[in-house]
C-alpha cells in the first residue's frame, strides 16, 4: 500500500497533457493524420484522374451525335414539336404507319430507335441494289449495315481508325494462319486473338497521343468491328488478295453510306414523319429480284472483250 501515492503519481504524470502518455497520444495521432492524409491525396489524385477522363468523355460524346442512344430531352421536344406538322389521331390506310410511329414515341419508344429500325430496311435494299444490279459483293447483308451503326456511334474517324487497325490484324492473321493445319474454328479463334490484340493496341496508342475521341467508345461497335474482320479473314482464307479488297471496300463503302444515312437530321425527321416511305422497299426488291439483265459492273469488264 505504501507503493500507491508513488503508482498514482506516475499514473497522472503518463497522462497529463505535457507527460509521457499524451506525446505518445500526439506521436501516434500525428502519424495516423498524416497517413490519413496520404491516402486522401492518392484517393484525391485517383478521383482527379477519373474525373479528368469522366470529363473528356463527356465532352467527346456531347460533340459527336449519336443517334444508336435514345435522345435526350431536348430531342424528345423537337421530335414532338416535328410530329405537330402532320399530326395524326386515328389510323387510316395510308397514315396507319405513321399512327403507329407517332403512338409508339408518346408511349415513350426513343425516336432514334425507330428511326434506326425503319432505315434498315432501306440500307438491306441499297445492299440488294448493289450486289444484283451493280455486281459488286459485299460481306453478307447484315454486315454493311451494322458498319453503318458502328460509324454512328463511335463517329467516322474513330470507326475508320479502328477499321484500320483490324483490317492490318485480319491481313497479318492471314499472313500467320493460312499455312496452319489445323481446324476451320480453332484458326479463326486465333485470327479473333490477332484482331483483340490489334483493336486494343489501337485504342491505347490513341489514348497516349491525346486522342481523345477514343474515351467515348463502348463494346457494342467495337464488336462489330472485329466480327466484320473475323468475316475478312475468313473471306481472305479462301479467295484471292483483289476479290477480298474488291468486297472488303464495297461493304465499307456501304456502311459509309449507311452512315451518312443514319447519321443525317432530314433523313430521320422526314422518316419519322412519313414512315410509310418504307414501304416502297417492298415493290422496289420485287423489281430487283425480278432483274436478270447484265450488271453494271460486268459490262464495264465485258468491254475489254468487245474493243
């Protein structure tokens, strides 16, 4: 007991605001602050960076219209706005389609994307027109068009970057594999290897550079693009170099033109406006179908017979 008056003053010396105890308190507080503190700084740096690019991003897709997304509200007025010229409350024989466009937007179906679904039908009729009285071959019909919705929703440079960039990788794919004896699938999923290589390759040199259109892309269009050169390389196994290039850049020609289609303000307002012009694709196809004269493409290369 007579140890205790000395245990009690060591005990308050240890925690007086000046002792032992409290500049241990204060080293360890310290030393928690400024860990804390570090971690706010790299979670600051971390969130600025993220922001930084959040904000590019933004940037690039508020400059680059994208009609494959639904339309934001402003469009949504205008688009309403548009159907008051030619306003239609009842279903009729020639109006049941534009009955049906107008009642389909106001029940809240984006605009965009009937109008997307309705312009495929005229971009599978330009493919037809093309390949039966044109005579030049495409890479099947789906494959134009969906590189005509690739183009609008990464922007045309980017989408021709992009192209590119796996229309070397399906080349370089076909350079490595042609001599390969294995199977059909099996080497076609090691050109889709090349051609994932080759794609993100592309999309990280942009990124470095600054390129800053680049921060705005998303899976869906870049998948197309690698199906389309996944097509490209099966087409190069089998044919030669000038009929793959011959297809290669009918179908990019094509989607081009698909693009400015669906990339174009008229085109759409006057669509949505009048949709039954998609049904003139009907008599038009019955017309091509029914052609079975010479194409255009063979009487030019049928001239050098007859000179």
């Amino acid at each position: 007991m007579k140890h205790l008056p000395s245990a009690i003053i060591m005990f308050l010396i240890f925690m007086s605001p000046t002792g032992v105890g409290a500049q241990v308190a204060t080293n360890t507080s310290e030393s928690d602050l400024d860990m804390s503190t570090s971690t706010v700084v790299d979670d600051g740096s971390a969130t600025a960076t993220a922001e930084r690019i959040i904000t590019n991003r933004n940037t690039v897709e508020q400059q680059a219209k994208d009609t494959t997304q639904p339309e934001q509200l402003p469009e949504k007025v205008a688009i309403l706005e548009l159907f008051e010229q030619r306003p239609v409350t009842s279903p009729g024989f020639f109006s049941f389609m534009a009955y049906w466009v107008q009642s389909a937007v106001q029940a809240g179906v984006p605009a965009n994307t009937i109008f997307l679904i309705l312009i495929t039908a005229i971009m599978a009729t330009l493919v037809s027109f093309i390949r039966i009285v044109i005579g030049l071959p495409t890479i099947g019909m789906l494959v134009p068009i969906a590189l005509a919705y690739a183009f609008v929703a990464l922007g045309v440079f980017v989408g021709l970057y992009l192209l590119a960039a796996i229309i070397l990788a399906s080349y370089v794919s076909k350079m490595m594999l042609k001599r390969l004896k294995i199977m059909y699938y099996p080497k076609r999923s090691l050109s889709m290897f090349l051609l994932v290589v080759f794609t993100l390759g592309a999309l990280s040199l942009a990124a470095m550079v600054g390129y800053e259109a680049v921060l705005g892309v998303s899976i869906f269009p870049i998948i197309i693009l690698i199906l389309m050169g996944d097509d490209i390389v099966s087409v190069q196994l089998y044919k030669s170099a000038k009929e793959t290039l011959v297809i290669a850049s009918t179908t990019l020609l094509v989607g081009l033109t698909g693009y400015a289609l669906a990339s174009s303000d008229a085109v759409r307002d006057t669509l949505l406006l009048y949709p039954e012009l998609v049904l003139l694709t009907v008599p038009a196809n019955i017309l091509i179908g029914r052609y079975f004269g010479l194409r255009i493409f063979e009487v030019f290369r049928f001239n050098e017979f007859t000179d």
